[in-house]
C-alpha cells in the first residue's frame, strides 16, 4: 500500500463507519500521514475544529484497539492522568497563578492642608491649662495611606450650667454632679478620660432660666479652676442673649484660648467674633448641613470680622445615625474635599455635636413605637452604640473634634479613632482560619 | 462608566426620539444612561431593532460600572453586590447596599440553627416607609467535616431562602456543601493561596460565585483574582483580610481603600466587590458585649468605606440597629430630595374634630411623624412647614420654624383652622415647646405642646385630644 494524504476528517469520516460487526478482519496497514495544513498561525476556530477532529479519530481508534484486546484505558491513565470517560465539562484550571504586583497612586488633587486650631493655653502663653490641643493640619482624609495626619481626634465632654433631661443611661453616670457645673467637669476629666470640656451655658435662655451673662460668666471661671484641660464655652442657643452671653464668659477667659460655641448667621456674629479676637480665643462657625452657607459665613468671619484663620473651627451641623446623617456625613465629606482640593473658605477643623445621637429615638426609648419591629433589646446598651457610630462615620469624613455625653461613647470612639489613626498597639492576630473559631 | 458626559453616549443611541422610554429625546434619554437612572435595555428599539445591535454592544461596555457586580442567590431574596462607579457617594451614589451576612456553624445543635436562622430571617426594623433586613446566612464549617457540612447546609436551605455563604478551606467540604447547594447559587469562601485550584475546578463545576482570600496581600489577593479571570471565572469576591485591632486594622482600612481606588481608576483585575469579616472581633473580646460593639464599629467603618458584603456573628439588637442604620445611610440616593413639600397632610379620614400637628418638610422628620401617626391608626391632619429641609429642633434654633412660616403654610394651604376644625387649636413638637406664645399669638387658636417624640403622640393623644377648652 502507497502512502497518501488523507485530511483527518477523512479518517473520522472512514472510522465512524467502522462498527463492532465491521471490525472483524479489518487490517490497518502502512502508514496514516497527517496532513495539517494552513501554516503557521492557527485560528482558534480552526485550532479547535481540528482538535475536536483529531479526539474523535483517537476515539475510533482507541474503540478498536480496545475491540482488539489492548489495554487501552491503563494507556490513558497513566499517559494523561485519569481521564473519567463521561466528563464533557472538564474544569479548566492553570498549573500556576499568573503572578501581578499590586499598585495604586496617591490622589494628586489633594495639594492643600487644614489650618491648625491650637486651643488652651499654658502658663508659657499666659493661660493656666497644662496642655494645650491642636486641631487640623490633615493634607488627606483620614487615616488615608496619601498623607500623614499631624493630629488625633480629641473628644470634648459635655457639661451644663444647670440640671438637664437627659437619657437614662447618660444620666445615672451624672447624678452625683448635675448641680454642680464644676464638680461634673473634674469628673468628665478625671473619670471619663475627656481631652477637654463644653461648658453649655444654657440657663441663659430668656425661656429657660434667664441667668444673666455677668452671673454666667462665674461658671466659667469655676470650671477653669476645676480643670486643667482646654475648654469651649457654649450659649444657650439663643440667638439673641447668645452674643452677649459669650462676649461676658470670652472676658473672664481671656488668656485660656477657649474656643466659643458659636457664631452662626442667624446671630450677630460679628459680637461673637469680636469677643474671641479681643480675648484672644478662637470661634466655632455653626451652620446647618448647607457647604454654601459655610463658605459664606466662614468669609465673613474673615473678611468682615477679622478672624484669623488660625481661629476658625467649623460645625457644620450633627444629625443622628438614622436621622439624617447620611446629609451630615456627606455635607463634611464634601467640605473636606474641597478643603484639601484648594478651597481656602473651608480649609478648617471640623467639629461634631455628637451628643446630638441621644435625640434619636433608638438611643434613648425602651422600645420601637412600631409594633411591627422585631425587639429593640436592651436600651442600655443601643445608646452608647448610637453616639459611637454617629461619631465614627463623621470621623470618616474627616470630623476633627467631637462633643459628646456617654462614658463609654468617650471610651470606645477614641478607641477606633486613635486605632485608625496609628497610634494603638495591639498583638499581632492570624486570622488565615478565622472560619474555625468558636464563639 | 467609560463615558462622562450624555453626549458621549447619544452618539450610540437611535437619535430618532420615539419616545418609547418615556423620554421625549434620546437625549434625555443618554442623560439618564450616564445617572444610571435608567438602563440600556429600557431603549426597546437598540434592543429590537437588528441595525442597531452593533451599537447596543459598544455601549454596553462602555456604561458597564467599574466595579464588576455579582449577584448571589436566587429568586427574590437574591442579592447583588459591586456594580460602582464612584469612590464618594455625592459624586453619584453607591449601587448595591452592603449585603450583610450572618454566621450559622456546623457544629451547632438542629434546634439551635433552626432558631438562630429564624432570628436573623425575621429582624426587621421599620425606617421611612419600608423595613430594614438582614441579608444572608454565613454557614462556618467549625467541624473540617464534610459530611456535618452538608447536613447543616441542607438545614438551611429548609429553613429559609436568604442566600447563602458556603465558607471553608477545605475544597472537600465546599464540594458537600455545594452538592446540596448548587441550585441556589450560594457564595463560595474561599480560595487562598493553598487550595485555589481545588476551588476553581469547583467553582467552575457547579457555576457560582468565588471569594479569593489573601490576607494583608494585595499582590496575592490581584494575583488571585487575575488567575481566576483568566480561567474564565467573572463573579469573584475579594477579601484582603479583616484584621480587628491595632495597626493591622489601620492596614486593613488602607487595603480597601487602595482596592477599590484601583478598581475605579481602571485596574480590571482587581475591580470586583470587596468582603469583609467584622466576625474577626470575636477572636480579640471576651465579652459579648464587647465584641458585639467592637464588630459593629468595624462593620460601619466598612460600610462607610467600601465594603460591599460582610460576615458578621452578632444577632444582638443592639448591634443589628446600627449596622442596618449606617448600611442605609452610606446607600441612600444622595440625589432624592431631602424635602417633602409643604402642605397640609391627611393621616387616615380626618374630620373636624381631629387633632393638627405641626412638623417641618425634613423628609426624614415628616416621614417618621407620618408613620407614627397612621401606625397607631390616629385620623388627623399634619400642617408640614417649609422648614428648608431642616429638622425641628435644629429649625427652632435656626429660625426656619417660627410663628410666622408656621401662619404662612397655612394660609398656602388655604387651611382655615376656625373653619375647618371644632377646636381652633394646633399641637406643636415638643422641642419646637418656645414658639408657644409666638405662635398663640400670630395665629389666634390654642396651642398644645406635644411629645418631643412622635413615637409617643399617639399615647399623649389618648390623654390630651380632645382638648378641654374650644
């Protein structure tokens, strides 16, 4: 028998016919030549066209020399590993992984850094505190691997000028105190673990105890002598008293660099501005969750009133988890943002009226008003939760300072805060089969 | 998204303005293609028509997100996961909420898998109209055995139809469970290092979705994730690791933001949904209550900043309230307004003898007083004063609610209340309480000073309406 070229679907072709009966005195004889043509640089249609061809030729194949007796199958196992005979969907897995090195820029928009806030002041700088905080400096948002954060996160802590309501799990860590403006400070101080201290003025109110401003200043200087830390002065809240009330409690506090809470375009601020650049003291510029009105009001702040910038920290306004605080958190976001992006009215420390969690009804109720919630549990244990998440999230979106009311808020949130910002040391953890754990 | 601006992606469309979408232009219709506010298959004629099928699949891959998304489950409790297209919500929204998962174990008794899978089915928490729920059960094979596996896995699948998280290293266990599984398409967890060609075969066997595991790795976890892809396998998950305290967790917050950073900005490789393990706390606290804590400050961190699915043990309320909360915080539509109009509301039939209550046009504050009210099946009217969207409390302080605005949206509404009530008389917020005597003042009628929460006005009604004088 001459050899010739014979195209492998030829060859299916010819043993597709061959069934057990034909087999009987078939001889294979000479040589079968192969011809693949087509060059160099198979298509893979092509490519997978002809090796379906050729797996079907081995098949035929292999059914006869299995009808000849030959141990096929012991063939295909060791040659090509086990090979079970109905797999049509075999996984395709590669023998390696395709190695990659992983990289990622820093952002290069944020050229421009926070203004530093220095408050409190030492017996260097003619105040009485023992230390002085400084708020700012961030060129990042926080905890970002683009950029060092200069400064943690400081909590202050609140106390009032008179007895408040207040939610039960806050109030039974007050009661001892909550006569005694002075006495409740040492405790946030020495107790709680406050970086600093909000006196809130708030009996001033003309609907509430109307103290006058002379009598609330007395406060103030009890609460410096009480403590050693920086302190901010709060008002009332009410818009007219306020000016006056603060411009009274900034004298008494001149030297102590307070940070005065606050001015607000619902006000006269150029009083309240006055009072800290006359004293020496810096100011919060509050706002309500609107970036514009904050330019505006941190402009006139500047321009109009002559406030340094390096006296300008901004509250931008605090709701609570579940209560608006998607608007809050991205309000601060976006003002950070444009802050390290090159806005010059919103380059300043923010601050948080975290405090403002204990409004929410989860912090604070015994239980869901709605009858179709699932058990709220213990309300003891959902109010810390709330002022802590409703801090942490603003943390996120670059918050600096944070006022706030539970012990254990105080506890946990400077917790997390200074974990994030580098300065926790903890044991090193394996967690390569956290799966396994048994709790 | 490829494409940054409408006109980019008109240039696709028919340009015929047939209004089929509900559109009246194809440009208005790219508009909403670049929000996301509508799909590419809401245009039935790129659809349909067979001239346009070239064009239909360009853009298609040019509006695809960045960030590849993954659906898990089945049906209607089916989850989907990725799918963004920004790194700060404001600059469009994040798609795809957080899924949150919770563990069940296999070493668990039957009684006690049933009932926990039953606590974490049924948690709801009513929140502007709709219930907050969990999402899905983990299922931990604590036994290494692949057989107990099964079983607990078959339990669940009986119990409820929450998708699933099928989580071992061991490829023999993963396979019982998918035996049992498969059909519901569960998440696998996880491929590491060590077993990563065990789980392909799986993966690719039984066609669902992978998490890679590499922790603290970021050349593995990509490589991981870059072999997967480039064995044909597109729904992957990726978990850089959940370190719980310390400077690990510092590491671990910069590893998600550089994943998903990358993933914006183009890295396909690691462009896919990221896990997290807030569960990890558990290793660290002793107490329950400190590791629930300590995990849910973890799980917000994560909702905050790019996770996409987590695992977490706690069912405790105290934790599951604020983990659904800043779930939907981060996930809330930046662009929904966040004001309802003014205007004078009817809660169930009100006649002349119902109360009026007064609340500001905070979406939040009127929803929330809204569901209160018709919840305990109170008829009453609610006047919603044009507060510019503030709370009231933070509007008494900021004079949006006053006597005057409050005199102002009455009259808008054409609402007399000596005419259409018996009573002449409106029940202010409780922390709106100063404006009293402005308000009994510049209106003429009785004021009552309500709850400073509306959660407790239907009580307060029962004992103060109706009221005593006319």
């Amino acid at each position: 028998m001459t050899n010739k070229n014979i195209k492998l679907s030829e060859i299916s072709d010819i043993f597709k016919k061959l069934d057990v009966e034909e087999l009987e005195g078939v001889t294979i004889e000479g040589d079968i030549e192969l011809d693949i043509s087509g060059g160099g640089g198979l298509n893979p249609a092509l490519a997978y066209a002809l090796g379906h061809e050729a797996a079907q030729v081995s098949l035929h194949v292999a059914n006869i020399a299995r009808m000849l007796g030959y141990p096929v199958d012991q063939l295909f196992a060791t040659s090509m590993g086990a090979v079970p005979a109905a797999e049509t969907t075999r996984p395709n897995v590669l023998d390696e992984l395709i190695p990659s090195k992983f990289e990622v820029s820093k952002v290069a928009e944020w050229n421009n850094s926070i203004e530093e806030v220095t408050l409190g002041a030492t017996s260097a700088d003619g105040g009485s505190r023992k230390n002085t905080i400084t708020l700012g400096g961030e060129n990042a948002l926080p905890y970002h691997f683009d950029g060092e954060m200069p400064h943690r996160n400081y909590v202050t802590m609140d106390v009032f000028d008179m007895p408040i309501g207040m939610a039960k799990s806050v109030k039974e860590n007050y009661e001892d105190v909550i006569n005694d403006p002075a006495d409740w400070a040492k405790k946030v101080v020495n107790d709680f673990n406050a970086d600093m201290v909000t006196i809130h003025l708030i009996s001033t109110d003309p609907l509430i105890n109307d103290t006058p401003a002379r009598e609330a200043a007395k406060v103030v200087e009890d609460v410096l002598q009480a403590v050693d830390v920086p302190i901010v002065i709060g008002g009332s809240g009410n818009p007219q008293k306020d000016p006056e009330v603060l411009e009274k409690a900034a004298e008494v506090a001149e030297g102590e660099r307070v940070l005065l809470a606050s001015a607000s375009l619902n006000l006269d601020y150029e009083r309240v501005a006055k009072a800290a650049t006359d004293y020496g003291h810096a100011v919060l510029s509050w706002t309500q969750l609107e970036i514009n009105a904050q330019k505006e009001l941190n402009r006139k702040l500047m321009k109009q009133c002559g406030v340094p910038r390096d006296s300008i920290v901004m509250d931008p306004t605090t709701a609570a988890l579940g209560y608006g605080l998607d608007y809050a958190y991205t309000n601060m976001e976006r003002i950070r943002l444009a802050g390290l992006m090159g806005d010059d009215e919103l380059t300043f420390p923010m601050s948080s009226g975290t405090t403002n969690a204990w409004g929410a009804r989860e912090s604070w109720m015994k239980e869901s008003p709605m009858n179709e919630d699932s058990n709220w549990g213990p309300r003891e244990y959902r109010g810390p939760i709330w002022e802590i998440i409703t801090g942490l999230t603003l943390s996120l979106a670059g918050n600096d300072l944070f006022m706030m009311m539970h012990p254990t808020s105080v506890e946990v949130l400077k917790e997390i805060t200074q974990t994030l910002f580098g300065s926790v040391e903890t044991e090193s953890l394996d967690i390569t089969n956290w799966i396994g754990t048994e709790v | 998204m490829k494409l940054n601006s409408p006109l980019e992606a008109y240039k696709y469309l028919p340009g015929t303005n047939c209004g089929e979408c509900g559109e009246t232009t194809c440009m208005a219709f790219a508009s909403h293609l670049i929000d996301r506010s509508y799909k590419l298959t809401d245009c039935k004629p790129m659809v349909k028509v067979n001239k346009y099928s070239k064009k239909f699949d360009v853009l298609k891959q040019l509006l695809a997100p960045e960030i590849h998304e993954v659906e898990i489950g089945v049906g209607e409790r089916a989850v989907k996961i990725g799918g963004d297209d920004v790194l700060f919500r404001h600059k469009l929204t994040f798609f795809n909420k957080t899924a949150l998962a919770y563990d069940v174990w296999d070493t668990m008794d039957e009684k006690d898998l049933v009932e926990r899978i039953k606590k974490i089915d049924d948690f709801k928490k009513f929140y502007v109209g709709e219930f907050l729920t969990l999402d899905m059960i983990a299922v931990r094979s604590t036994s290494n055995d692949p057989e107990k596996f099964a079983a607990t896995v078959k339990k669940v699948i009986d119990t409820t139809d929450m998708p699933m998280v099928l989580c071992s290293f061991n490829p023999a266990v993963l396979r019982a469970g998918l035996d049992e599984a498969a059909d519901k398409k569960p998440l696998i967890y996880a491929a590491n290092q060590d077993n990563w060609q065990e789980v392909a075969e799986l993966v690719q066997e039984y066609d669902v979705a992978v998490t890679v595991f590499a922790p603290n790795d970021l050349d593995l976890l990509k490589s991981l994730a870059g072999t997967f892809s480039g064995m044909g396998i597109k729904d992957i998950v990726l978990d850089p690791g959940t370190f719980p305290t310390g400077k690990e967790l510092k590491t671990t917050f910069n590893n998600f933001l550089k994943i998903r950073r990358a993933g914006i900005n183009g890295d396909h490789d690691i462009a896919f949904p990221i896990m997290t393990v807030p569960m990890t706390a558990w290793m660290v606290y002793d107490d329950d209550v400190s590791a629930s804590y300590w995990e849910t400050v973890i799980a917000s961190i994560f909702s905050v900043r790019y996770g996409d699915i987590m695992i977490l043990h706690s069912i405790e309320p105290y934790a599951l309230l604020p983990q659904l909360h800043i779930r939907d915080t981060i996930y809330t539509d930046p662009r929904t307004p966040v004001t309802v109009d003014p205007g004078v509301m009817e809660v169930g039939s009100p006649d002349a003898n119902s109360p009026v209550i007064v609340t500001t046009n905070f979406a939040l504050t009127y929803y929330t007083v809204e569901s209160d009210l018709a919840s305990s099946k109170v008829d009453c009217y609610i006047l919603v004063v044009d507060t510019e969207g503030i709370g009231v409390e933070a509007a008494v302080a900021g004079g949006q609610l006053t006597a005057e605005k409050i005199k102002r949206d009455f009259e808008a509404a054409e609402f007399d209340l000596k005419t259409r009530t018996n009573y002449n008389t409106v029940i202010l917020p409780g922390l709106a309480a100063r404006l009293q005597g402005d308000v009994e003042d510049v209106l003429g009628a009785n004021v009552l000073i309500g709850s400073a929460d509306s959660g407790r006005l239907p009580g307060w009604l029962e004992t103060n309406w109706p009221p005593t004088k006319k």
